[in-house]
C-alpha cells in the first residue's frame, strides 16, 4: 500500500499549529517601554553634570 497524504488534515494541523504559535506570541507580548517620566530631580542632577563636564 502506497503512502498517501491526506492534504485536508495536514492543512488543518499545520493551522492548528500556526494558530498556537500565534496565540503564544500574543499572551507573552509586552509594550515597548519608550517615554519614561522623569521627576524634576532627577533632570536638575543631570542638568547638573551637564554643566560639570562643560567646564572641565
């Protein structure tokens, strides 16, 4: 008996499998982190050393 592909079920299996890695990636996403607030603090210190280094 020859070896025969059932071409339905492998496209079912390989979307079952899509479908998981998909739905991994989307529960383990996290947002991009890209503005943080600084407190007025921590800018003077900054602005601070900005002026140490101009002077040397």
């Amino acid at each position: 008996m020859g070896v025969t592909r059932l071409k339905r079920k492998d496209r079912r299996n390989k979307a079952k499998a899509a479908n998981r890695v998909k739905r991994i990636k989307q529960l383990s996403w996290r947002p991009v982190i890209k503005k943080l607030e600084l407190t007025p603090e921590v800018t003077a210190s900054q602005e601070e050393v900005a002026a140490s280094q101009e002077e040397e």
